[in-house]
C-alpha cells in the first residue's frame, strides 16, 4: 500500500510495476478501482501498468487499486489524501497561572489557512480573536506552521484541542490534549513521604514511651515485694 498526499489540484499518475520474483507468470488481467468503480488504466510496458487521474477536488481522492488476475492474484492499492498534520502525540502538560504553547505544522505542504478549536463537552468551539483576545493568541509562523498560546491558565483550559489546515483539496485535522496541574502535584508524593516519617516517628516514640512506663511499673512492682518481705 501506499499513501500519496495532495495539497492541491494536480495530475498524478499511479503505477503498479511487477516485482521481478512474479516475472515467470503471463496472461495477466489488470483491473484498476476507485473504491469499487472500475476504472481504465492508460499505459502499459511488459511488467507495469498506469494510470493518470487529474485530482481537481476532494472527490477524487480516495482509494485507487490494481489488481493482477492470472495464475496468481496480486493488488496494489494508492490512497490519495490531504496531508496529515504534525503534532505532539503527548498531552502538553502545565501548571496553573503559566503559560502552555501548542503547535501543529505540515512540512512540506502549504496550507490556505489554519483554524484552532477547543472541545466543549461534545462541541468544537472555534478559536479566534474575538474569543478571549487577551486569552489566547494564534501565530502563523509560516504557511505551514501555526501556534496557538493559552494564558493564564486554569483548570477549565484542560482538555483537547484542534487544529485544521485547509488546502486546495480538503480540511485535514490534528488532536493535542492539554492537562492543567496545580503546583501541589509534584509535591504530593514528597507529602506523602512526610507523613509517613512523621507516622512512623510518632509510633517509634510511643513505643519507647510505652516500654518505659511497662519497665518503671514492673520495678515498682518488684519494690513491694521485697518491702512485703
């Protein structure tokens, strides 16, 4: 299989060339599909047969398969798409009152315009400049890198975002996800440490002032007996 990204209208042409190990194989019959519309194919050598499509718009993108018929079956299959964005697979993560900075980009590609969205609950909520100005800032560092800043934090920003490049072709989207922590997060497991020091310091000094009062006891008890005697 192989993907091919277009970003705008463009004529392509699809190959699928036989692998010399299949070379012994003859009489074959080559069907080209898009999706499960046949298509002709327009040029043929001995081992490879092609066609060309001219990518005018979003329909035409899409699946496109060879399929080989003979003594064996053998395929290939084209996926012709917009390209993908590029963003960090992680959750950016951040505390309270800071500042968090996303970005997304296409190399090699030129986007028409980008568009940032922040999910609420099962709606998508356009970023822009009327929406919060002093909140949130969008920059276009080049036609195919955008960013977009959140400040001043809090824990309502948490959550996922989006953004969409437009192209010639089509809108293609990217999810990052934004985790807001408060400053006491780091320090809970070092908290926990404490307490449990203290605990166990209470304990060991119960314990000693257990012991002593069992021994001075049992000492007073041994007194009496003697006086009794």
């Amino acid at each position: 299989e192989t993907t091919v990204s277009l970003d705008r209208v463009v004529e392509v042409e699809l190959t699928c060339i036989l692998d010399k190990k299949y070379s012994h194989l003859k009489s074959f019959q080559v069907i080209w599909k898009r999706g499960n519309d046949t298509i002709s194919h327009t040029n043929k050598t001995d081992n490879s047969w092609s066609i060309n499509v001219t990518v005018s718009d979003s329909s035409k993108l899409g699946s496109y398969s060879c399929t080989l018929k003979g003594e064996q079956q053998l395929s290939g299959i084209f996926h012709l798409q917009v390209p993908k964005i590029g963003r960090k697979e992680k959750p950016t993560i951040t505390y309270l009152g800071d500042t968090a900075v996303m970005n997304c980009e296409c190399p090699g590609y030129t986007a028409i315009s980008w568009t940032w969205y922040m999910t609420n609950g099962s709606k998508q909520i356009t970023i822009n400049e009327s929406l919060l100005a002093d909140k949130y800032v969008i920059s276009k560092k080049s036609a195919n890198i955008t960013q977009l800043k959140i400040l001043k934090l809090t824990k309502e920003d948490d959550g996922e975002y989006w953004c969409e490049a437009a192209f010639e072709l089509g809108k293609s989207k990217g999810k990052l996800e934004l985790k807001v922590l408060s400053f006491m997060v780091p320090l809970k497991p070092f908290v926990a440490i404490v307490i449990e020091v203290i605990v166990l310091v209470a304990l060991i000094v119960a314990y000693e002032v257990y012991s002593k009062k069992v021994k001075r006891t049992e000492a007073e008890k041994e007194f009496d007996q003697i006086e009794h005697l």
